[in-house]
C-alpha cells in the first residue's frame, strides 16, 4: 500500500507500534530475566529496609548489680544452672564446643586432668576441676565451679572475647611458699570483655589475678575492658589483683582483699600491684575492701592511668606514678569522668 505525504501521521504511528512490539518480545511482560511459564511471586521480604545483621554482635548492655559495671551482655541467654549437661569431658588436647547464640551447651566436669576448651555459647558449670583449665573463644562463661591445681602455672586461665567468670572457687593452686607462681587465675593478652564477678579466690602460690606481661602486639589486642566486682580474695603468696600489661580499662569494685604479707621466696605482701612492665592503660578501683595487709595498693613506678576512688586506705606506695588518690567530694570530677568516657555510674556503693 502506498502513503501519501498526507498519510505521513499514519505512518509515524506504525512506526512507534512496531517499535513496542519488539521490544515487547524482547523483554516479555515480567521485564528481564522473567520466565513467562512462571507465576508472578510475591516478595518474601515486604519490608523495603535492610535485612538484619546475621552475626549480630552481643545484645546493648546497661549497668550491672556493681558500680561502673556494666551487665554481662549474654546473661539473659545463659542456661538454667540445674540444665543438663550436653558435654561431660574434656581433652588436655583441644576440646571444641560450639553453640549458638541461642541455645548455649552445658559443660560439666569432674576430672583430676589438664583441660583445654575454645569455642563459643558455652558454659562450664557445676564443675569439679583438680588440674589447670585453659579455656578460649568466646562468648562463653565458667560459673559455679571449684577449680584447684597441683601448680602447674594458672589454674584458670580465660582468653578471647565476652567471657563471663562467675561464683566460684579457685583455691590452693600451687603450694605455700614456693619459688615458682602458680596463680588462680591468668589473664591473657587475647582477652577483651572479662566479667570476673563474685568469685571466692585464695591460697594459690602466686597471684589471685594477675595479667600477662610481654602479652601486647602481634595477634593480641588485650587485656582490654575487664571488670573485677564482688570478689573475696585472701591469702595468696603474692598478690590478690596484679596488673602488668593491659589496654583497659580495668575496674575493679566492691571486691574484699586480705591477709597479703611478705613470702618467703616472692610477695612484698600487697593487696593490689600495679606494676612497672609493659604497655598499660586506664585503671578505676573503688570502693573495695583492704584490710590486714602489709600493703593495701601499691602502683609505684607505674604507667598507668590510675584511679582509686573511695578506697578508704592510706596504706598505699604511690611513689612516682601517675596514679590518682580521691575520697568524697574530690572523688566526684573523678566520677563524672567516669561517666562521661563509659555510660556507667562508677560512684554508687556496694
């Protein structure tokens, strides 16, 4: 058929049609991709926000049962204390437990051999442990156990992330004197986020709780945010808290600390060292409890950003540090500070 000059809006709106069609043909009525044989289905995901985080992280936490002392991030997922156990031995070789963030694995013990466990939503309790426990990964909690050692360095020895050390006892690690440290409890310097809480620790041939030294660099980003609340400590041959190498912050509160004298082979019979070695950071202490010590806190030499705040002890070796000393209403700016830097009020009492 032939068109006029006069047909020429006609041919123009051809043109546009055949154009549709194949582009129509191309594409299909599903756009690209669509298979034409499948049924439209409807968007499993109706909420156009993003998908949540697979690996969240620990739940936002708020200030615990201590001062300055924020909650254990995982207390609300921990097991029943009375739950059964879902692992009952462990190899000084390497024992694997993993959970998940729901459904934490119960792990009780009664054995006289080394234990090593790493990790994650684990718990040991209810346990009798009568050699050395190394344990790592995390998060994971030891709770409601007795941990006692022939001396064989630290009879607990926590590392890595969000750990939760609760109501135990670690005692007689090691013996009195001796010349070699055999601590209660060894921190290492993987460790970031340790809840040592109301545990009952004495009579071991070294520290109560000492920190590693020569531990910073390389892999290691710890220890860092480590709170020491509620504890009895007593009786140790050395030290009842002895900080060497540290990011921080360390608080330690309401915590009891006695019977500290000098030993026969090491221990100037302080309370509380902290010491002169390695890389340090912020230390808060307050209102702890000294008594019957040579030495109630002894930071002399040290590095460290330190605050003792209503310790209610003048029994201190301050001698060139850059610790600080504060009761009352000079404690207060000490206190703000506190809050200011960490969300938490450290000023409250046991």
């Amino acid at each position: 058929m032939q068109l006029t000059e006069d047909a020429q809006p006609l041919r123009n709106l051809l043109a546009i049609l055949l154009i549709a069609t194949v582009i129509g043909g191309c594409l299909g009525d599903e756009g690209p991709g669509s298979d034409d044989s499948v049924a439209a289905q409807p968007d499993p995901d109706p909420d156009p926000g993003p998908d949540p985080d697979p690996n969240p992280g620990p739940p936002p936490v708020a200030g615990g049962s201590f001062p300055g002392v924020p909650e254990y991030p995982y207390r609300d997922q921990l097991p029943d204390l009375g739950d059964a156990a879902d692992v009952t031995s462990c190899s000084a070789n390497g024992t694997t437990v993993n959970g998940s963030p729901d459904d934490w694995l119960v792990v009780t013990l009664d054995t006289n051999d080394r234990c090593e466990i790493s990790g994650s939503y684990f718990v040991v309790q209810n346990s009798t442990l009568n050699d050395r426990l190394n344990i790592s990964g995390g998060p994971y909690a030891v709770r409601n156990s007795e941990v006692t050692s022939p001396g064989t360095g630290g009879a607990l020895n926590p590392g890595g992330t969000d750990i939760l050390i609760e109501s135990n006892v670690i005692r007689d690690n090691g013996i009195i004197p001796s010349s070699t440290d055999h601590h209660g409890m060894n921190v290492r310097g993987s460790t970031s986020g340790l809840w040592i809480m109301s545990n009952s620790i004495y009579q071991n041939s070294g520290d109560a709780i000492q920190f590693c030294h020569g531990c910073i660099g390389g892999v290691h980003d710890g220890p860092e945010f480590v709170y020491i609340a509620g504890n009895v400590m007593h009786d140790d041959e050395e030290n009842a808290i002895d900080l060497k190498e540290f990011l921080g912050p360390v608080v330690a509160v309401c915590n009891e600390m006695y019977g500290y004298e000098r030993g026969e082979f090491s221990g100037n019979g302080e309370a509380v060292r902290v010491n002169d070695e390695g890389q340090q950071g912020q230390v808060w202490f307050a209102h702890n409890n000294y008594h019957d010590n040579l030495t109630d806190v002894a930071p002399y030499s040290s590095e460290a950003e330190g605050y003792f705040l209503d310790e209610n002890t003048t029994n201190v070796n301050n001698s060139n540090s850059n610790t600080v000393f504060a009761d009352g209403a000079e404690a207060q700016q000490y206190y703000d500070q506190y809050l200011a830097q960490y969300g938490l009020d450290l000023s409250g009492g046991c």
